[in-house]
C-alpha cells in the first residue's frame, strides 16, 4: 500500500475550496450544516462529509406564506392555494396568503407583501411566474425555504439557464434554501397517517414519475416525504438523502433521478445513507443517448457518462434499478425487511415446473439457492411424497398445501438455518388451495423473523388471497412478476452485505499531500500533452514502476544507452504530440546489436521529418517479458471530476472496451472489485499453462494512479497507462508506455 503521508493543507487548495463554492451559506437560515476545518478536506480541497440542512421546518412548519394566493375561481393559483390551505391544517400550520390587490383568500386575512408578514415563516411558496424579486424581500423577512413553481428555467435552453443562474445566485446570497424552479405540489401531499412500521421518503425530478410509489399506501406501505426537486437551483437530491437518512420513520429512500447536479455532493448523501444503513433506491435515466437528451430539456442537468454514473452508485451502495414498477416493490421490500439471518433462498411451490422456472432465473441473477441437507429433506418427506424433489426448489406436489402439511413443510423450511429468504411463486389462483398456501405464508411470516416472500401471478388481482391476505400482512413481500422479486430480494441481500462490512471511502481519503506531489507537480506543463518520457517521469514520481531507459539524441548516444539499458531494447520516437507511434511506424522493438541501434535510430527520425514532427529525442528502453497487458487510466468527468479506469490493455482495449470505472477515493477492496468486473479477469490467473501475474503489484498501481488523481485534481486532464505490463506473480508490473494531458 502507499507508503504515509505528510505535510498540510496549502492555501492555494483551501482557496479552491471558496473557488469551488463549497463555502458554508449564510447565517440566515438555521441548518446543521458547519464550516468545513483541514480535517474535514481532502487533499484536492473538497469536503469530506455531507451538509446536512435542517429540512424539518420544510415538512412541518409552524408558518407559511402564499406568495400569490388567488381564490378567483379559473385562475390556477386558486387550486394550488386551495390544497396548500388543506396541507397547512393537516400539519398544523399558520398559513398568511400574500397578494398586494386582496383582503382576504379564501376568508384568511391577506397581506399586501413580504414584509407585511405578521410573524416569521418557515416556508414560502411562490405562485409568481418570475421568482428572483421576491428572493430578496424573502431574506430581508430571515424565511428559511421557499419553493418556486415556475417553469421557462434551465429545461428551456441557454436563456433559460442563465435565468435559472442568476435565481441561484440569489439565493445563495440570500441564504435561504429553494426547492425549484420547476417543481410542483408533491411535497404537500395528502399522506396516510393510519399506516405503521419503516417509510418509504421518496425523491423525485419528475413528480409524474413518483406517482407509482406514492401509490404504494393503497397497498398499505407507509410513505413519509416527497421531494419534487425540480431544476434543482439551491435544494438537490442529495440534500434530501442526507436528511432522510437521519429520519428514524424512514426504512428506505426511493429516488427517480434525470440527473445530477453535483456528482460529489451526491457521493457523500450516498455515503451518509449508507453509514446509517439506509438503503437507496434509484432510477436513473440517461443509459441512452436518446435519454440523455430528454432529461436534458426536462430538467437542464448534466446526465453523466452513464458508465461512471452506474460505478458511483454501485460504489456507495446505490440500489440502480431500471423501471419505476422495480423501484416501488425494491424499495418497499428494503424499508420494511428485517436484516437476513442467512442468505440462503429457498424456492417453494405448488408445481415443480413452477419452480424450475422460478429457480433458474434467480440462480442467473445470482442469488444462492443452497441444497438442502439431507436430514432437512427426510423432515420435508414426512409430508411431501418421496418422488417430488425437495432439495431446492421444494415441490409439494399441490395436495399438501390444502390441510395442516401445508404450514409444517413452511416451518420446516425456515427452521433451516442455511435459508434466510423464503419465495413462494404462486402463478395463477387455484382456490381454495392459493387460498389457504396463501393464509400458510401469511401465518409463517408472522412467527419468524426471516423473509418470506409471494410472487402473485394473476393479473386480475382483485382475488380474496391476493388483495386481503397478502396484501394485509405487514410481514409477507408481495410480488406481481418474478423479475421485480428477484431484483428486489438481491438487492435486500446485497444491500446488507455491503452495509455490514461498509467503511466510508470519505474516513481513509488521504488529508494531505504526499511527497510525490510537489516532484509531479514541477513535471505538470498546464495546457499541454506530456511526451511518453514526462509522463513516465510523472509515474515515477509516484511510485510506479517503469522500464529502464534514456532519451538520446543522436545514433551514438543510442548505442551507447543501449549498453546501459540492457539488450534487447525497444526504441521509440518521443514528443508531446504523439499519442499513437505505432501506427506511425515509430516504434522499433527486439533491438540486439548496435548496428540495429543505428539503422532504428535514422529510421525514426526519418519517419518523424516526414510527419512533421518535432522530436524531443528518441527513447531507448528496456525490453520488458510478455505478462498481461492492461490500461490504468484517469479521466475526468463533468459530474464526479476525476475517475480511475482499468482494464485489460494494449489493442484489447479498444477492440473490447473491458474496462471498471471508480471515482476517488477508494480503497484496496474496491480496486480488486475493479478487477472483479472484467470479462477478461481470468486472464490475471493464468490461461492455457500461463502463470498467474502479479494481481498484488496491478491493485498497487490502481491505488497510486488513484491518489495521483486525488492529488492533481484537475490539472490533470487525462492519463493513459497503455500498457502496463503485469508480470507474473511477485515480479511486479511495468508502465511500458503511458500518456498524459495536463489541463
């Protein structure tokens, strides 16, 4: 691993972190949000922990004000100040409607303006088509949040974005917090209050698009926010996650997601959910470039390579999940599942051809179907004739389920102590005996702190088993398809594995600067391509192994670092604006005597007069033996700043495009996690009688190319190991060429 580190946070990188608007916000409005100190800053300047901002006078405000009531009858205000009237009764807040040519609305009293307010608000809704005049008057009152409904922002285009700029600025020298522009009424929803056990608080760029899971409460899944966001100019998804991961009703955070503001600040509400072992859900569109471009003009946010996008979220532990039906039944399964005693899961049905189906889709997704022993199975015997299989998946052939076997072969089941989930696919009813398996399952579910869960299959739903029992047990997860419960049940058991062992990447992210930095920063020429033999001297700054070698200038010169080098040798031209010598024909490999040497040396020269380019020498390196060739490679992304790539390397990886994306910082286990995800990781144990190679040495590059990355920020625009040569096991691993770009 990298070796300590030492020294302190320069000015330079604290004025970065002004620069980077990541300065605490005004004293006006009260939230548990702290100026960030040295400690709490990673080497680049960046905060290492989420603000929290204080959102409970948001939900439950004990004041409002309607900034454009109406109670004309046709307007569109009128029925927006018509629910926020009901809103404010239910949570028991004072509500002044503000209007400067009414008396009244709706019979309250109505006052003329924001200053006219009889007593400090918590909150003001703005039902005025332009925003920005009223944030001033807003501030000078001290409201805490306001929320803006009007469109024409950053969704319109660049007008509109710069209109949406300027709302931001205001606000943030206001120092009240804004939910909007572009959002609507979600937020003051009517909730059910007669629903018990953990919430589903749910997060939304598009309130349409929440529409399914707040419909969950028909189901009898308690919800406990909505957060419209909007455009989000002030208030993003990740404030909503950091609040809603300190809510104690809160089971799970379901979020649909066009796109990110900031990359880092959803990084860091990921990873305070995940230290609370608070699950999130998202959708996330933008897979495609047709998304992409919808969410654009939805919202007017950056999507993100949807690559880096998709290893951020599997980074923190962000539950992905592609169709809004996934995102209510995975999310209503992780708010209210206890933790898995076991991982184990067992497949129970009526029918052996149901459960062979049932099985090999879950199998393929990877969830662990262990057979059962064979005493579990002499048990299950006892009421299950011999010549169906109970070994997993259980068949019970259908006739058992009717009497008093039916719950014995459940309990048994569960008893086992290798089985923590328990699904019983039921694909069409087959009263009475769906009715009583049904009844069985309910039953079960109650006297055991396992999981149970019931695909039913009918799509009529309106059966007696279906919407009564099963949907009346707070304790069985009911599923319609067997691909949203398998999607959900992996998650559960994904979700806590990864939290029970989490360590946050934030607490190990390295403070200060290392020595290498202040040798790699005297290499950095901003604004330029590094030639192959600065940007080795870049790796070699910090740690990473390179070949031998010597920049000459004439044929002399190349023989004789030749014999320094070592023969054979690989003679390569070397300038900055040569990313691709190969094709060129500059590169010249296998050399063994001098006069190859010479012949190589006019050879390359001649190539690049040819080409016009401008030399800054000819290397003369040493030939390194065959391992397996990857890339290690830093690129920076509009949304998360600096990611580290790896892959498998050489033509490979333009032919294949193999490659594991992670944004910094990380540690040891997540670089072999990289590796995990190739294609080609069999490749680094050994194929066809080759020795497996120095796995150990590549994790080691991963990491220094990681704090390179961390430490450089983004004055490195781009580095390109291509190919580093991992030698085989306990030899190490070898830059042999490598790019760079400093911004």
């Amino acid at each position: 691993m990298l070796g300590s580190t030492h020294g302190t946070l320069t000015t330079d990188l604290r004025a970065r972190v002004v620069a980077c608007g990541e300065q605490p916000r005004g004293a006006v409005h009260d939230t548990a949000e702290v100026t960030a100190t040295a400690g709490d800053l990673d080497v680049s300047g960046r905060p290492l922990h989420a603000p929290v901002p204080d959102l409970d006078r948001f939900f439950r405000p004990e004041a409002v004000a309607v900034v454009g009531a109406s109670d004309a009858e046709g307007r569109p205000n009128t029925g927006i100040t018509r629910q926020l009237i009901a809103w404010a009764e239910r949570v028991g807040a004072r509500l002044y409607p503000v209007h400067p040519n009414r008396a009244s609305v709706f019979g309250l009293p109505c006052v003329p303006s924001v200053a006219d307010l009889p007593e400090q608000v918590d909150l003001a809704v703005l039902l005025v088509g332009d925003p920005l005049p009223v944030i001033e008057e807003l501030a000078q009152a001290k409201v805490k949040f306001a929320v803006a409904f009007a469109s024409g922002f950053a969704e319109t285009g660049e007008e509109g974005a710069a209109a949406q700029r300027r709302l931001a600025a205001a606000v943030e020298q206001s120092g009240l917090r804004l939910l909007g522009p572009n959002t609507n009424l979600n937020a003051f929803e009517k909730f059910r209050t007669d629903l018990d056990g953990p919430a589903i608080a749910l997060i939304t760029q598009s309130g349409h698009q929440g529409r399914p899971v707040f419909t969950l409460q028909e189901l009898g899944i308690r919800l406990s926010h909505w957060a419209p966001t909007g455009n989000e100019a002030d208030l993003e998804t990740a404030d909503f996650i950091s609040y809603f991961a300190g809510r104690p009703e809160v089971g799970a955070i379901a979020c649909y997601v066009e796109g990110l503001k900031d990359g880092r600040s959803f990084l860091l509400a990921a990873d305070r959910a995940a230290r609370a072992g608070v699950p999130v859900v998202a959708v996330k569109v933008g897979r495609t470039e047709t998304g992409a471009r919808m969410a654009a003009s939805h919202t007017g946010k950056l999507t993100g390579a949807d690559q880096v996008v998709d290893a951020a979220m599997r980074q923190y532990g962000v539950i992905r999940v592609d169709g809004l039906d996934e995102l209510q039944d995975t999310a209503a399964l992780l708010a209210r599942a206890r933790k898995p005693r076991a991982e184990g899961v067992v497949v129970y049905s009526i029918s052996g051809g149901t459960g062979a189906h049932f099985s090999d889709l879950a199998t393929a997704a990877g969830l662990t179907l262990p057979v059962l022993g064979d005493a579990k199975q002499a048990e299950l015997h006892q009421w299950i004739p011999e010549y169906l299989n109970v070994a997993n998946p259980v068949d019970n052939g259908g006739h058992p389920v009717g009497d008093w076997r039916g719950r014995k072969i459940i309990d048994a089941i569960l008893a086992d102590p290798q089985v923590g989930v328990l699904i019983c696919p039921i694909t069409g009813p087959f009263p009475p005996m769906s009715d009583k398996l049904a009844q069985d399952l309910v039953d079960a579910a109650e006297a055991t702190d396992k999981l149970v869960c019931v695909v039913w299959g009918s799509p009529v739903g309106t059966e007696e088993a279906y919407r009564t029992t099963l949907l009346g047990s707070s304790r069985v997860a009911t599923f319609r398809t067997f691909g949203n419960c398998i999607t959900a049940v992996k998650a559960y058991l994904d979700h806590h594995r990864f939290t029970s062992g989490y360590r946050s990447p934030f607490d190990e992210a390295p403070r200060t600067l290392s020595p290498s930095f202040r040798k790699a920063q005297a290499l950095m020429r901003p604004g330029h391509r590094l030639s192959e033999h600065a940007a080795k001297q870049l790796l070699r700054a910090y740690g990473i192994r390179v070949p031998r070698e010597q920049l000459v200038t004439s044929a002399a010169a190349a023989v004789r670092a030749a014999g320094l080098v070592g023969y054979p040798v690989v003679m390569k031209a070397s300038a900055p604006q040569l990313a691709h010598k190969t094709e060129l024909g500059l590169v010249k490999i296998g050399l063994t005597s001098a006069s190859q040497i010479r012949d190589a040396y006019r050879e390359l020269t001649d190539i690049a007069r040819y080409e016009g380019i401008d030399l800054d020498g000819v290397l003369v390196c040493q030939m390194v033996e065959r391992g397996v060739e990857m890339v290690v490679g830093v690129t920076q992304d509009a949304l998360f700043g600096p990611t580290v790539t790896v892959g498998l390397g050489g033509v490979l990886v333009e032919v294949l495009q193999d490659v594991a994306v992670r944004v910094p910082p990380f540690g040891e286990d997540q670089a072999r996690s990289m590796l995990g995800e190739l294609r080609g990781r069999a490749l680094l144990d050994g194929v066809r009688g080759g020795p497996p190679v120095d796995v150990d040495a590549l994790v080691e590059v991963v990491l220094r190319v990681q704090r390179m990355a961390l430490e450089l920020g983004g004055d490195l625009s781009e580095l390109d190991i291509n190919p580093l040569m991992v030698l085989p096991r306990g030899q190490g691993a070898v830059a042999l060429d490598a790019l760079a770009v400093c911004r």
